[in-house]
C-alpha cells in the first residue's frame, strides 16, 4: 500500500489503548516506522520501536521524540471516571502540554491530538442539559461541568497555543464513542432498549480502524494551522430515524436541518472538506419504529 507515510517516524503515545493499537497497526501497515510510548509493556504492538514511559515525563516523552517527523497523541485517561478529579484533569492536560510543547520546540510540523465529543461539555453533565441545537458542530456552546470535559477543551486549547507558539499543524480530533464492530452493535441492541441514553452525543459513534484512518488523514492532508474536528459515521448506532428520536427526547432543541434515515445529527463538513474523511465502517441496521 502506498502511502506518503512510508518510512517516516510517527510518535504514537498511548499505543496500547483501544485507539492506539489499531493506529499504531495501520500506521506500520501504511509503511510508517512507529514510535510506541506506553505506560505499560505491550509486546504485540506492531511497532518499530517501543518506549515505556509516560508522557507527563519530559525525559520519557523526549526520549521517544528522538528521530520523530510526526506525533499522533493519544494517551490520556479517558473518561470522567478513569481515576480522581485531579488525576484525570491534570494527568491529561499536562500530557498534552508536555508532547505538543516538545514536539514544537524540535520543529516537528505536524500532530494529530485525540480530543473528545465531550469538550463541549454537555455529554457527561449531571444537570439536565441539552446540545444548544443539532446537528452539533464545532463551533457549539459549550457546558462544562466535568473535569473530563474540561481536559479535552483545555487539550484543544494547547493545540491552539503550540501552533501560534512554535508553528505545528495540530489536528484535533473530537472523537465520539470509538469501539470494536462488535461492541457497536451491542451498544445499537442497548439503545433499542433505551433509545432516550443517546441523545446528548446524538447517538454518535465511530468503528476504531475508521479512528485510525482519520489520524492518517490528519498526518497526511494538505492543510496549515490548527483544527478541530468533528469525527463519526455518517449513520447513528440506533435502530431508529433521527427526526424520530429527536422528536422524543430533544423536541426544544432547534435543528438547523432536517436528517435523512439514520443519518448522525453531527455537521461532518469539516472533517469531510479539511481531511477528506468518509467512515468506512458503517452499522447497517434496519429503521424500527420508535415506541416511546
């Protein structure tokens, strides 16, 4: 496979996670030689080299710096719950800081950062909060109320920093729930028991090799300056049509548009024109008449 990636170094923090391995895999795949840096050892990376270390280390993260033309920065507590309050705020945006402000300060030209659906706040508050209108965009107003959320917001607004600061492309990428096919499909099988759980991400998700395929168009498209992007399947994983569900559990919520079958109510314009990404792994799933 021939790819603009061959034989380039690409740093892939937090290699070992659910994102990271499969990254990792189609980087090397795509001819890339891969930099690996876990917390823990992993010895079925596909990696050309692997580092043990973590990325609020300065020594650990230049370390596996060295050689390095491309960062793709995923390692991070990933959830609200993964740890304390001070643990997974801080462990995330000092992370973030530490590799972006390395990367920078070497004159590394670009980065990829994993940000989340949930630096706009709303998915994880406890107040009973609505997205301010569909289809969610980047540029929604945001309702922090969690330390998670707030990490990512802040992880955006390093990339922000690096890029005026030391002149790195940063992409970042708000990722909705990314998983395997198969625990997709099982969380489609939950929303149709409980079709109300989804309504906050609108019922967003993303298969991991289309995640990893939006980091290789994050390293190797043609743009300048920092970006933040909205990344998901163009189709819910809810066995339901869109103008239906949010007719049931978001009947205040202004629509900008009207949505076709299942399709996400997520503007994907910019990822689909900056990046040119279109998942490849979509749900097929039947449209079930909505009970409520």
């Amino acid at each position: 496979m021939s790819s603009s990636l061959n034989g380039r170094r690409v740093l892939v923090t937090g290699a070992a996670g659910r994102i990271g391995s499969v990254t990792t895999r189609h980087l090397t795949e795509l001819g890339a030689l891969v930099t690996a840096l876990t917390i823990v050892d992993a010895p079925e990376l596909k990696a050309d080299r692997a580092v043990i270390g973590d990325t609020r280390s300065e020594d650990d993260v230049a370390d596996a710096l060295t050689g390095v033309d491309l960062v793709v920065h995923l390692a991070a507590l990933p959830h609200r719950d993964s740890g304390t309050p001070y643990d997974v705020y801080t462990g995330n945006v000092v992370s973030t800081f530490n590799v972006l402000a390395q990367a920078g300060a070497l004159g590394i030209r670009r980065a990829v950062v994993a940000s989340s659906i949930n630096a706009f706040g709303v998915p994880m508050n406890h107040h009973d909060v609505l997205p301010a209108y569909y289809p969610l965009d980047e540029k929604i107003p945001s309702d922090v109320d969690d330390w998670y959320s707030l990490s990512k917001q802040n992880d955006e607004n390093t990339a922000r920093m690096a890029w005026r600061h030391w002149g790195i492309d940063v992409v970042s990428l708000r990722f909705p729930h990314v998983n395997t096919a198969d625990v997709l499909r099982r969380q489609a099988d939950g929303f149709r028991e409980n079709p109300g759980a989804g309504v906050r991400e609108g019922w967003a998700f993303l298969d991991t090799r289309d995640a990893a395929y939006a980091i290789e168009l994050g390293l190797t498209a043609e743009l300048s300056g920092q970006h933040t992007l909205f990344v998901a399947a163009s189709t819910t994983n809810a066995p339901f049509a869109t103008e239906d569900l949010l007719d049931a559990f978001a009947p205040g919520v202004p629509r900008l548009r009207r949505f076709a079958g299942r399709e996400v109510p997520i503007d994907l314009t910019a990822a689909r024109t900056v990046l040119g990404f279109q998942a490849q792994h979509e749900l097929d799933l039947p449209i079930d008449r909505l009970e409520t």
